[in-house]
C-alpha cells in the first residue's frame, strides 16, 4: 500500500513538474522577432589571368600518340619555365588523356589524346608574351578572376558596407513596427565573387601560323564584384 502511495505521489510530482516546463518553455518563446538581410558590393579590377593552352594528337598507336602528347607539353614546360616567376607567371600541367577511338564496328581503330599546359598569375605582359613563344601548343581557354590580395582589399569593405545596412534596416523596422530598438539575435556571415559577362572565354586557336609566331596573346581583363551577405534576425524592443 506504502509503494502505491508513494507511485502516486512520484506520479504527481512528475506531471506538475512536466506542466512548470512546458510553461517556462512557453514564456521563453522569442516574440517580436524579424528576420531581414543586407548586403554590401565592391566593384574592383580583376588581376588574375588564367591561360590555358593544349594540344590534341591521334593515331593508330597508343603509345605513339601519347609519346607525341608528351613530348608536345615537355617542350610547353621547357619554353613556360624560362619566364615563370611565383605569382607573377605561375606555371602548372592541366588535364592529360588518351582515348580510344571506336570504328563503326565497335572496334578501337585508333587513339586520340589531349595535354594542356596552364599559365597564371598577374603579369598579362609576361604570360601572354610566353604564350606566345609556345609553339606546340595553342591557346585554348583565357579566364579572370581576382587574386587572393585583391579579394582581401575589398572585402571587409564590402562587408563594412553589409553591416551598416543591416543595422540601418533592422533600425528602421523596429521603428516601423512601433518600437524603439532591437537588440541582435544571430547573424551569418558569407562572401562571394560575381563576374558580369561571358568568363571564361573560349578561344578558337588551335592551330598557330607562322604569322603570329612569338606574338603575345591579345588579352583584356573586365570587373569583377566582390559581395558579402549578411543574414540574420533581430528582437525588437
């Protein structure tokens, strides 16, 4: 009789707790909270060239082809080399493949492959001028982008900007619902990079004439926008 009691009263004491947690949970419900969002742009000058140059052989023989493959981006890497220099004109092998090639009967009649060579970094002058000693190769791709110095330049500008209006339109909320001000709950941080136009660009050069031997590769870079976004919710009060 003594345990049933006492079940009871456990039981009891159980349910009252469980309702004094679900009152406090109801109380510490958020109220008057916004969720809004800003962002900030900085426009800036891409600095970055990316240069791709390739060739594509194909035979009868596997191992003749990619002998031919090879010995086309060793001298690339030979005449690249010369000029390269750490951020200026960074030197680097792109994709290298070979492939069969099937007849109508379903049969490997042949192998063809591609080797690509790219170039990078900051000096136009200087990359494209080596893209145009290389004669094994032609130019296939030409891309921009911003340098990792040029990025951090801007950023926390952009980002100043994005918190500014953040605070400036939560501010304007809070007033525009009737209270006098707001204090921040969370926020999430984040940045990206926003090229306008067509990049990269795909350049239709795979065979050089004797013309445009050694002649540096006409090159213009564009903008690029630099964004932050900042999200997140404020109580008003």
């Amino acid at each position: 009789m003594k345990n049933a009691i006492r079940l009871i009263a456990a039981s009891a004491f159980a349910v009252c707790a469980g309702a004094a947690f679900s009152q406090n949970s109801l109380a510490a419900e958020p109220r008057n909270v916004v969720q809004l969002s800003a962002s900030g742009t900085v426009e800036v000058q891409q600095d970055l060239l990316v240069l791709a140059l390739s060739t594509s052989k194909e035979g009868a023989d596997a191992a003749a082809t990619q002998a031919q493959l090879k010995q086309a981006l060793d001298a690339a890497l030979t005449e690249a080399k010369r000029n390269a220099q750490p951020g200026q004109l960074d030197v680097r092998t792109g994709p290298f493949g070979l492939y069969p090639r099937y007849g109508k009967d379903g049969k490997i009649n042949g192998w063809q492959g591609r080797a690509e060579l790219v170039l990078e970094g900051r000096d136009f002058a200087r990359i494209t001028a080596t893209a145009g000693k290389i004669q094994t190769m032609a130019v296939s791709q030409v891309g921009f982008a911003l340098s990792r110095e040029a990025r951090a330049q801007v950023q926390s500008e952009a980002q100043t900007q994005a918190i500014e209006q953040f605070k400036a339109r939560a501010a304007e909320l809070s007033r525009g619902f009737g209270f006098a001000s707001y204090s921040l709950r969370e926020v999430s941080v984040n940045s990206n990079e926003m090229t306008p136009g067509p990049r990269p660009r795909a350049i239709a050069m795979e065979a050089k004439s004797a013309a445009f031997a050694d002649a540096p590769v006409p090159v213009e870079a564009g903008k690029a926008q630099v964004v932050v976004n900042v999200s997140g919710s404020v109580q008003m009060r």
